[in-house]
C-alpha cells in the first residue's frame, strides 16, 4: 500500500514538473493571435522607439483573404512598444514567423545591439529574421510598398533575401549572422539596403546594396557592383552575373557564375601585412551580344583574362575606397588573421584600425570557363 | 468425442460444487434426481416426464416388437432436433421388425437389442436419470425397455446449420475461403482437415449451467506449453456462470489485464487463420454456438499479422504490415499531434501552413480540443449506427454522416476544415486495424486529451504510458510486447516484417519453447 502512494506520488511529482520544465508552452487558439510578419523600426518622437508592424490578418470561410495591417506604436524599449500593441488591438503578437527587421539609418547609426538585444532574448522571435537598413529617411515607409508575389510584404522580402544568392547584390545576413560576425575577433557587419522605387507609378520595394557597419553602428552604404565584389572576397558567392562593359574580342559578353571559391591568405613580411586574395570562379558564358567569335580558343583566353583582370580590378579598389572612406573591416580579414597567425593578432590587436589602414591586397583572380550554355557559337549576321 | 462422458464430468463436477459457495443455480440442483430407474418401463416414462414436465416438444413413442410381447419399448426425444428418417429406420422399424423370440435366448434383452438389432453407429447405455435428461436435451433419442433399469442414448441429433461461408469480417484476396460456423463440430472438422496429425488434440468441457454449452480446448500436444495450457485449464474450471452465448463470454473471462483496452485474447473466424496459431504452439478454444474461435496466448504483433501475409510474397506482406503498423500508430497520434501543434506550438509550423490553418479557423467559436472530441465522437457514432443498421437504412446514415462531417460543418462554422479532414483520416486509419478498434478509439482520446492541456509535451508523456501498460501486460505468461522489441535474431522475422518462408525456421520464443524448430532446411534448397 505505502509503495502504492509512493508510485502515485513519483507519477503525480513527474507530470507536475513536466509542467515547469517543458520550457515556453502556452494554450493559445491559432485565430487568437497577432501574426507579425516584419517590423520597422524607427526613432519615435515622444519616446526611444517607434515600432511599426506588419500584421497579417486574415478572413476565412470559404474564400481565403490575406490581407495586412500596419500599426506604429511607441515605447522606450522595443519590449514596451510591442506589448503595448495588446492596447491596440487586443490581441498579443505572435513572434515566431516574423520574417524582417527593417531598421532606419538613424537607429542604425545610433547602434543596433539595442535592437537586436530583444530579438535574440525574446524566446518567440527567432534569430534568422532578416536585418534590412531603409535608404529612406524613416523605415516604416518601406511597408508602403506594394508587394508583387505575396499578399503579405515582409514574406516577399524574406524571398527576395532568401534568393539573393543567384543574385549577388545584396548580402541576405539574418539576426544570428549580424550576431556572430560582431562577436567576432575585429568583425564589422553588413546588412542589406532596402529602398522604394517608383515603377509605372506603382511604389515596389527594392533590395539592392549594402550597409556598412563599423562594430554594430551604420558608417556608409556600397552600391550593387561593390557589393558582389565584396561578397566575392567574403567567399559568399553561389551564383549571379557578371558583365563587363568593355568589348571583348569584339563581343559583349554576360558571364553566369556558377561557382566561386575565395581563399584569403595573409602574407607577413618584417615590416608590412598584406593580405593574399585568391578567387576561383567557374562561369559559362551566357550572352553574346556581338559577332565577335569568343568561344575559339583565342577569344576564350582574351575572355578569361579579361574577367581575372577586371576583378582584380575591382577587389582592389574596393577594399581601397572601405580603407580610406570608411576604415572597417567587413571582408573578414582580422578573423582569418587570429585563426592563422595567433600570435601576430595579439601583437596587432590593439592597433587592427591602423593596420587595417595600411593593409596591401594581392589578388589572383581564376576565372574558368566551362561552356556556351546551348550554342556553340555566335550568331552569324549577315550583312 | 464422447458427449457423455463429458456430461458425466459436468455433473460430477457439480455435485463437488454444491458443497462449495455455488448458489447461482440452486434450484436446478434440486431438481436433479437421485433418483435411479426403475425396472417398470411406465415408471421410467414418468420419471422422465416429470423431470421435462410443461413442454410439449417432448415425444414419447411406444411400441412393442411383434413377436415378443414382452419386449415394451419406448422411445423419448425432443421433437425437431433429431432426423426422423434415423429413428423410424434403424430404430422402430429394426425393433418392430426382427424376430426376437427366435434370434435372441433372452437372458440380457436390452443388450442383445443394442448389439444384434439397433442400427446405429453411436449408442451407450446409461443408469444415470440425469445424464439421460441431459442426452435427450442435446437432441439424442433415449431407448427404454420394459424390466430394465437401464436407458440407451442413441446418437440421432440433426438440426439445421449454416453453410461453411467465407467469413464477413475477415475477407481476403487469396487463401482458402472456408470459415467457422457456429457448430463446433463443423469447426473441429475444418482443423483437423488442415492438421492431420495424431498430437492434434482436443480436450471437451461443457461451461454454463443452464446454457451447457460445450467448449473445446484443441492444441498440438508436442509444441504447446503446458504451463499455458495448465493455466488455461484453471482459468476455464473457475468459470461458474449460468451461460454462455458467444465465445466473447470466455474471451473476457479468462483474458490477463482485463482493464485494458488491449486484447490478450485473439479470436479468428477463419480455421486457416487458427491452424497456422496451433502450429505455433498456441491453443485454441472453441466455442458451440461462436463462429469465433479463441487463441491463447495472443501478444502485440498479433495485431498486424493478417493471414493473407503468409500467403503472398513476403515483400509484399511485409509492406502491408508496414502500412498497418504506421497506419495504427497514426490513427492513434495523428489528432492528438495536430492538437499540439495548433494550440500550443504554432512555432513549428511552417509560415504558410500557419496562415492557411489560421484562415480556416476564423470565425469558429468552439476551441480546437472541443471541436476534436465532438468530431471524433460523430465519426464513431457514424460507425456505430453503421455497423447495427439494416442495410437499406445504412445508405441514409452515410449520406448524413458525410454531410455532418462535411461541407455543412464547415459553411456553419462549427468546426474547421482541418479537424475534419484529421478526424477522416484517423478513422480511415482505424479501420485498417478493425481488430484493435477498442484500443485505438481510448488511447486516441488519451492522447488527444493529454495534448490539449500539456501540447507536445503531453503527446509524448501520454505515448509513454501506453508504451509502459504494454510492456507491463502478459497474455498467459507471455511479454505483451513479445518479438517487437528486439529484430536480432529470429525475434523480428514475423513482427515489423514478414520474412520470407525459408528463413522462418524457428517458431516464435517462449509460446513454442518446448519444439521450437519448426523447418530444417534442406541442403538442395537454391536460394
């Protein structure tokens, strides 16, 4: 009988703790909730922030509507505006499958671990919602834009990031990436530049650029051939285009990247620091807008060289222009630094934004170019 | 096969058990006679009337031979249960006919009667007044003769039976076609056409006092375990009631874990179904009057073994046990898991999904868990009412059921469209595994209730305690969960899948233990 209770009680102690150990759980109907699809945040007038969501609301039945609601709410921390939203429309927001985190430059250059703080702390967000940094004055404009594939804007802009890699203009760098990179030895993060375009009077959203970052505030903006160039250095290039706007053997040629390979070496000599940049690409030719023959021998070799050349070219200037304009090291330099020479990175810690500064890039560019996509030559056009 | 003696072991039974607490048939005990016959044949015909008094199917037939005065016979049966053709053939006509003064130098008339003059194969002679109203209750035909103390029960019973049909609840695509029927000696017949060995053996008892209802206990006396069948033995000898009608009767009285929804006892209609059990060294009990025939000990896999199985390709079979297997195990988690995740871990849905779930459970006032159990409900009243109604009102029900469970709760808004499309799949999977219907339904509920107030968590706790209940049963002795928890070996060739024949040289552990070879294969074989 005792180990009758005594079972009883073990069962009864087992199933009450279940009910403290099992982590975040809550009974709640799924119509019941706030479904947050991005957010904006912005620098509020009475308060620290003001924080516009885009809630997707829907309307069941037998046709299903999706549509979107837009609500700005003001608080001192990003907590205090988001729970407020209860005040609003009496449900809570539901976190979990919020996509984007669209930031103002002005939050941005103010710091965004204050932001980011809450997206990482909160247990319903999640840390692979997307960093975007508005072009334009405030970020809850961008929500202004008409999206073209989904109902609802913040899933189409988490696809136009998730896609970004066939693409190569924009780095698609979520919460945990900004995280780890800032927690890095000497790392400086980017993030994607959104902005609205006017186009046939409709307003869309635009994901183009890159915001650059010195630790975690906002210090200037590269364009979209910049940033494939960066993205090549950072060996975070799958796929995309690269165009020459010279004539190459007579032809304009379109080349379509298939794969890329950046391997950075450091070169220590007595008294300088150079950083080796050597990139693998493998590419077809995809566009030939011209007559002249590129695909025989000679034309290939013309073609290659001048592709090695031309981003030679541009990895050059590029880490140039963040040198002297901006003097932050986003490529990732230091961190391939402290895991291949520990001892020199000690040494030069303290004064990295110098040697930064100074640090001569050697670049050998590979370009391999494995076919002509279908036709095995030109078009011949007779005159 | 001796009705009689077996009768005789009844009774001497009882009058063991009078002594005892038996009170449930006390007025029949005091009914029956200790009387003795008598040397007068009137007196005997009286005696027997006046034990069968108020019933008017009883015939009473007297004649006399026609060369022997003295010989006064008289015939007693129940009317409808014998053949006619039997009695006015080998018995009056032999009776009335032969030439008794001159064959017979009459020192034992009645044994002369027995051995020269009835024509008859089954015939005993009996003192016993209640073993005689016994046989005449069973349809057998009793014989008295003037001077003698003493009755012949003669074999004359027929009655209408039904054909051997293919069984309605177990059909199959190929294998024999035979089923049981409700006579066990038809039943016993169709075992021995498929075991024709001399270890076969059968082991009669009569169980329910008023019903007297014969059972057989049948095994292959070189495989079975006699620990078991020792067990069911005692088990079959503790069963005092007054009767019983269908095989479900014993099914429920000698079962292990008679809480549990699970079976510990299984049951087929098929003899092929049944033989395959005997030569695994289980036991049969079969029932007179159930088409039904039991087999001990019945464990988990039991489940999912279908007959078909062994009888088609083992890939086949073993993908069909596959199906059956996951097939049960989701109609038992499947609304429990959607449960979960809707009400408590929105979180792992993914964002499409989220918003089309959300979509259609706009504007629905009841909550999910309700909506869950109301529906569940429905299907299995559905089922009910389909499984007891006459055939032509059943085409109603299931038009009704389909718009209850369809589009109409849907346009009224009383329930969401997913619980109904969850609610129809876990019953279509519950119907794969109608043999397991009982378990599925609670444990379902179970988990279903453990899920709407601890979400996964609970699923997973709940699931637990089912698994630790089957662990924890025996049928007769062995694991429940015997030969699914370990596929080394030869333990797993007939559970999860069904191996092929060749390599199923073993039958399974601690059932068979004491023969356990089943085939020896030869060296020719090509594989």
């Amino acid at each position: 009988m005792v180990k009758k209770i005594r079972t009883v009680m073990l069962l009864l102690l087992i199933s009450l703790s279940m009910l403290f150990l099992s982590g975040c759980w809550n009974y709640r109907e799924i119509d019941e909730i706030a479904i947050v699809a991005g957010v904006a945040v912005d620098k509020g007038i009475n308060k620290n922030y003001l924080v516009t969501m885009e809630i997707v609301e829907l309307r069941g039945g037998t046709e299903t509507q999706l549509l979107t609601k837009i609500i700005s709410l003001e608080g001192n921390s990003m907590f205090e505006a988001i729970r407020s939203i209860i005040s609003y429309i009496g449900k809570k927001a539901y976190w979990s499958h919020a996509k984007v985190v669209i930031v103002s430059q002005d939050i941005a250059k103010e710091g965004l671990v204050k932001i980011i703080d809450w997206f990482s702390r909160d247990t319903e967000a999640r840390e692979n919602i997307y960093l975007l940094v508005s072009k334009h004055e405030t970020a809850k404009e961008i929500f202004e834009g008409k999206p073209v594939t989904s109902e609802v804007l913040s899933f189409q802009l988490e696809k136009m990031l998730h896609n970004q890699r066939n693409l190569g203009k924009a780095p698609a760098e979520d919460i945990r990436q900004f995280i780890n990179v800032l927690s890095t030895e000497g790392g400086n993060p980017v993030a994607p530049v959104i902005s609205i375009k006017d186009i046939n009077g409709q307003k869309r959203v635009e994901i183009i650029g890159t915001a650059v970052f010195r630790s975690d505030r906002l210090v200037g903006f590269l364009d979209e051939l910049d940033t494939q160039t960066m993205l090549f250095i950072q060996n975070e290039v799958k796929g995309g285009v690269i165009y020459s706007e010279e004539k190459v053997a007579g032809s304009y040629v379109t080349l379509e990247i298939f794969k890329s390979k950046t391997k950075l070496k450091p070169i220590i000599d007595e008294n300088s620091l150079a950083m080796e940049i050597d990139i693998e690409i493998e590419a077809a030719i995809n566009e030939i807008n011209d007559i002249g023959d590129v695909i025989g021998e000679d034309g290939r070799t013309q073609l290659k060289h001048h592709y090695e050349n031309l981003i030679n070219k541009r990895v050059t200037e590029l880490v140039e222009k963040v040198q002297t304009q901006y003097n932050t090291d986003i490529f990732g330099f230091a961190i391939k630094l402290y895991r291949n020479e520990p001892r020199l990175w000690k040494e030069i810690r303290g004064s990295w934004k110098e040697e930064f500064r100074n640090l001569k890039v050697k670049t050998n560019t590979k370009v391999k170019i494995i076919n002509s996509a279908q036709l095995a030559k030109p078009f011949e056009v007779e005159e | 096969m001796s009705i009689i003696n077996s009768g005789d072991s009844m009774f001497g039974k009882d009058k063991k058990k009078k002594s005892g607490n038996n009170n449930i048939d006390s007025e029949s005990n005091k009914s029956k006679q200790d009387k003795e016959l008598g040397k007068s044949l009137d007196d005997n015909i009286n005696l027997v009337k006046s034990i069968l008094s108020d019933d008017e199917t009883l015939v009473v037939r007297r004649f006399q031979n026609k060369f022997l005065k003295a010989a006064k016979c008289c015939i007693i049966y129940f009317d409808g249960m014998v053949n006619q053709l039997i009695i006015n053939e080998s018995i009056i006509k032999p009776v009335l006919d032969s030439n008794l003064t001159q064959d017979i130098s009459a020192n034992n008339l009645l044994e002369e009667l027995q051995f020269k003059v009835l024509v008859n194969n089954y015939l005993v002679s009996s003192r016993n007044v209640d073993s005689i109203v016994d046989a005449i209750i069973c349809g057998d035909v009793v014989f008295f003769l003037d001077g003698y103390d003493e009755a012949l029960v003669i074999r004359a019973n027929d009655w209408e039976k039904r054909a051997i049909t293919e069984p309605e609840s177990e059909r199959l695509m190929r294998g024999p076609r035979e089923g049981f029927t409700e006579s066990l000696e038809t039943n016993l017949v169709l075992l021995r056409r498929r075991i024709k060995c001399p270890l076969f053996k059968t082991e009669f008892r009569v169980i329910g006092q008023r019903t007297r209802t014969k059972v057989c206990v049948c095994y292959i006396s070189d495989i079975v375990s006699l620990n078991i069948l020792n067990e069911l033995r005692r088990r079959l000898d503790d069963i005092n009631i007054d009767g019983i009608i269908d095989s479900g009767y014993i099914q429920e009285l000698i079962r292990d874990e008679p809480f549990s929804p699970f079976c510990t006892v299984g049951y087929s209609e098929r003899p092929d179904v049944v033989a395959a059990k005997l030569l695994e060294g289980r036991i049969a009990i079969i029932v007179d009057g159930s088409p039904a025939v039991l087999t001990v000990p019945y464990i988990i896999v039991e489940n999912a073994q279908a007959n078909e199985d062994y009888y088609n390709n083992y890939i086949l079979a073993s993908f069909n046990r596959f199906i059956r297997t996951t097939a049960t195990i989701s109609a038992v988690t499947i609304p429990a898991v959607y449960m979960a995740i809707v009400t408590y871990h929105q979180e792992m849905l993914p964002t499409p999904v989220l918003l089309s779930l959300s979509a259609s459970r706009q504007g629905v006032p009841f909550p999910t868990a309700l909506s869950f159990f109301i529906m569940l409900l429905i299907f299995d009243i559905l089922r009910e009412a389909g499984a007891r109604m006459p055939l032509s009102i059943g085409q109603a029900i299931n038009i009704v059921g389909a718009l209850v469970l369809g589009e109409a709760a849907i346009n009224a808004k009383l329930v969401s469209a997913p619980v109904i499309v969850i609610t129809a799949v876990s019953g279509i999977l519950t119907l794969l595994n109608a043999r397991m219907l009982t378990a599925i339904i609670f444990t379902r509920f179970f988990l279903l209730f453990m899920a709407s107030i601890l979400g996964i968590y609970g699923v997973i706790f709940g699931f637990l305690i089912i698994v630790l209940h089957l662990s924890s049963m025996r049928s007769f002795g062995v694991p429940y969960l015997l030969s699914i928890t370990r596929i080394t070996d030869h333990d797993g060739q007939d559970s999860w899948i069904r191996a092929p024949w060749w390599t199923m040289t073993l039958r399974p552990k601690i059932i068979a233990a004491r023969n356990l070879v089943r085939q020896t294969v030869g060296k020719n074989r090509r594989r």
